[in-house]
C-alpha cells in the first residue's frame, strides 16, 4: 500500500502536540525570559557597583586627608591628655596613617616618571605589538591586584597588632617598604595601559582602538564554555565591576592629556566623544553577551544578580557598625579587586601635571573643587547606605548583621576557636549583653570549618599538586556536613581568571 504519493501526503499532513511535552517548551521559554531580563539585572547590579569603587575612589581624595590630619593632631597632642589608653593611636588611625604616607611617597616618585618620553616611546612600535603589550598589561594587572591588597593587609596588621601578642612577622618597615613599592609599580602599570589606550585614540586610521575593542569580544570565547556556579559568577561580576569602573577612569586620563595638548580647546572634546562612547558601548555589549550565555547555560536565574547586590550592600552596612572590623575601602577592594591608591597615585599626578595653579584665584578655585568632592562623597555614601540598607531588608539578611559568624583561626578547631575567642580577639561585653571588639582582628577568609568547606575550585588553586589526592578525600569525608558557601563569605576570590568547579 506505500507508494510516493501517500508518503509525500503524509509529510504534508502530519501533525504533533507540543503539549505532550509542555515541560521543556516551558523551560525554553523561561530561558528566552530570563536572557531578555539579563541586561537589566545586570546594569542595576553594575550601577551599584560602581558607585560603591566611586565611593572608595572618592575617599581617597576627600576624607583620607582629613582622617589623617586628624590622626596626626591627636599624636601631637596626646601628651596634653596624658596615656590613659595604652594605644598612643587606634588602629583605624594607624592604617589612615600610612595609607597617606603611601600616597604621598608615590605620588613624588611618580615624578621621576616622564609621560611624555612614555608616550612617543610606545606611539613608536608596530600595531601588533602595541595588540600584544596591552594584553601582557591586563593579566599583569589582575596578578598585581590579586597580591597588592594582601600586601596592604599585611601592613596594616602587622602595624596594628596587639603588642602582648608573639610577634611572627618581619616587622612593620619592611611592609611598608613593600607597600610602596606595589602602590608605585602598580601606578606605572595603569600608566603604560592609559598611555596605550591614548595612543590608540590618536591613531589616524583608529586601528589600534579597533583591535583592543575586539579582544573585549575574545573576552567571550573564555568565558561562556566554561562551568560556572554563582560563586563563580559573583566573582566574575565583581571582576566586571571593577574593570569597567578602572577603564572609565582611564578614559577620564586620556582626556585630560588629550585636552591639555590641545590647549583645553572644548572642540577636541567633541572629536575624542565617538571613540569614548564606541569604547564604552563594546565595553557593556560585551559583558551583556557574556552574563546572558552563561546564565543560559548553567541554568542560573537572572534573581541571582539581586542576591549580589545585596552581598555587596551587606559589606557597607556591616562596615557601618561598632564592631566593623575593616574599613569599607578595604572591603570592597576585597571583593572586587578594586584598589583605589594606585589609581589614586596616578589621577593626582596626572592632573597636577596637566593644570597649572597659579595666582590667589586659583588656588580658591581649587578649595572650591575640594569642597564639592567631599559634597559628592557625602551624598554619593548618604545615597548608598539607603540603598544598601533597603537590599539587605529585601534579601532578609538582617540577622547576619547581629549575628555575624566567628572567624576561625587557622590550625585549631572549631571548638577551641570558640572557647578561646575572647582572650584571642578582644571581645568585650558591656551591660546589655552586646558585644564589640575591641583589637583589629586578622584578616581571614570568615567561615566555621565545621559549617563551611572550602569548595574545590579554592582548595585547586590555594594547594601544591602533590596534596590534590588528600582535599578530595577529605571533601568527600565531610561531604554529608557540608553546605554551600555563602556569598557574604567570599572575601578573597580570583581576580586573574574565572575559577571552573
């Protein structure tokens, strides 16, 4: 009974119920939905990380100076008061200290650095290696990030340690020497990418730019076929927060030394605004690209980018309380790998090189500008800490501020850590039973080894080969008790690639 003619009938005529399998044609459909929200759940969480480095950035510049000449003031005059505290300086002072004395040592050694003999030294070599030396500069600037705040912290640990304690360190002068020489290595780092990226703006026929703005798009092929978990994705998040934030100020140098050359004509402005937004343009394409197609496959809810704002605005309300342990600054140079001296040093040199002040006018055009940048900084942390306050109510995350977990030192167990907690961290308990600290305590990732277990990807990259074989036994073992890291955990993370569990 078959013939040509049924069969090509029967193609023509032949029906099916996409109901019988409504389940996947409804979980494609929600994968359609949840691509389309990506771009808006991720500038949301983008705007707010970038005003929280606008804030730390800020800081540098407006209240820094006034912490440390306060700090100073207090030293010189402490014997007016007489020692009744065994502190000469608390320890939030000492660190304001020597983040000044950082900055202003950097900044004097930059001056050594010439711009201009940078600048014709790399506008001389070829495309392609210019292509290749921008690339060589982004990985060292992750590698550098990734160490200098471990560096910091070390500093301002050592520096303020509780003196009954045994001392296991080399000393505070030592660090601080290292410190310097991050701060200022790292601020000749950002300089060779700004002097490459000003290059690639006044190149006649733009090829440069052209190439640079295509590897922001290779960015996509490292990225999307890899495994990624929300840990995962939190901390490429951070990592996107940051390099976007550091490039905007980037491309604030460019135009400053661009608009000085010109003798501050307002009309080059408007020739350097197509490059600045096709920059800035490719620069969220990309990332839009990249968060839509992993989401999509590894089945990651575009909610998940609410749930990172509120970690990050856990951070500045828990920096907000009496017993924070660390400056914000410092906390969101943590999470995000975004550290503000560096690119501090830079900007000041930069602007101090390319404005002349010179007579009574200016010098009050400059107070003036001052005060406006402490008016931005106050209302630009007045607005972030309603925010931050409104996401942590929304995320239900209220208790962990009252209830923050003990950090546990490393080599003990949890139950000793608990029992010895007091003597090792200084707590003390007023008549309401609450608690503060009193002594800075150490910089540890802040998890209870009983509850939490470093996940595998963490154990990979913090572990010799050789030990592999026993942290995946002893993951296995502890398996049945473990739980998945939580977000307001991570407070060190790979700034320098995406970590694959």
């Amino acid at each position: 009974d078959l013939s040509l003619l049924r069969f090509i009938s029967a193609e023509l005529t032949r029906g099916y119920f996409l109901e019988h399998n409504e389940a996947k044609y409804t979980e494609r459909r929600e994968r359609v939905y949840t691509c389309m929200r990506i771009p808006k759940e991720l500038e949301k969480l983008m705007f707010f990380g970038i005003f929280l480095c606008l804030d730390a950035f800020l800081y540098v510049f407006t209240l820094l100076p006034l912490r440390v000449f306060l700090a100073m003031f207090r030293f010189i005059t402490l014997p007016c008061y007489g020692l009744r505290d065994r502190r000469l300086l608390q320890p939030a002072q000492v660190c304001d200290i020597l983040k000044g004395v950082i900055l202003v040592i950097c900044y004097f050694m930059m001056h050594y650095v010439d711009y201009s003999m940078m600048y014709h030294l790399i506008r001389g070599q070829s495309v392609i290696k210019l292509y290749i030396i921008y690339n060589m500069l982004e990985v060292a600037d992750r590698l550098i990030s990734s160490f200098g705040q471990d560096i910091l912290d070390a500093l301002y640990w050592t520096a303020t340690e509780p003196k009954e304690r045994k001392r296991a360190h080399i000393g505070v002068i030592p660090h601080f020497f290292m410190a310097v020489l991050y701060v200022f290595l790292h601020a000749i780092l950002i300089m060779v990418q700004a002097t490459t990226l000003n290059v690639a703006f006044n190149s006649h026929n733009k090829s440069l730019l052209t190439i640079m703005m295509s590897n922001n798009f290779v960015e996509i092929k490292g990225s999307v076929f890899k495994k990624f978990e929300k840990n995962n994705l939190f901390q490429m998040s951070n990592s996107d927060i940051k390099e976007r934030f550091t490039n905007y100020v980037l491309l604030l140098i460019v135009c400053l030394r661009n608009m000085e050359q010109f003798s501050w004509n307002p009309d080059h402005l408007w020739v350097l605004f197509p490059d600045v937004c096709m920059v800035v343009a490719s620069e969220i394409a990309v990332d839009i690209v990249k968060h839509a197609f992993i989401t999509k496959f590894n089945d990651i809810t575009a909610d998940v980018y609410s749930e990172y704002r509120a970690s990050l605005a856990f951070d500045l309300v828990s920096s907000r309380q009496k017993n924070a342990y660390t400056d914000y600054s410092d906390s969101v140079s943590r999470r995000m790998g975004f550290i503000p001296l560096p690119l501090a040093v830079l900007l000041i040199r930069v602007v101090t090189s390319s404005i002349k002040v010179q007579g009574v006018l200016a010098y009050v055009c400059v107070v003036l500008f001052y005060c406006g940048l402490i008016s931005l900084k106050v209302l630009n942390s007045i607005v972030l800490l309603g925010k931050s306050c409104q996401y942590v109510k929304e995320a239900k995350m209220e208790e962990k501020l009252f209830n923050p977990v003990m950090t546990a030192t490393p080599g003990k167990p949890a139950g000793k850590q608990q029992s010895t907690f007091k003597s090792t961290q200084g707590i003390s308990t007023d008549e309401n039973g609450s608690t503060s600290v009193t002594n800075q305590p150490v910089h540890q990732k802040e998890n209870t080894p009983s509850l939490l277990v470093t996940s595998n990807s963490d154990q990979f990259l913090t572990t010799p080969d050789g030990e592999e074989k026993d942290i995946s036994q002893d993951s296995s073992e502890l398996k049945h008790r473990s739980a998945k890291k939580d977000l307001l955990e991570i407070d060190r993370f790979t700034i320098c690639g995406n970590r694959i569990d």
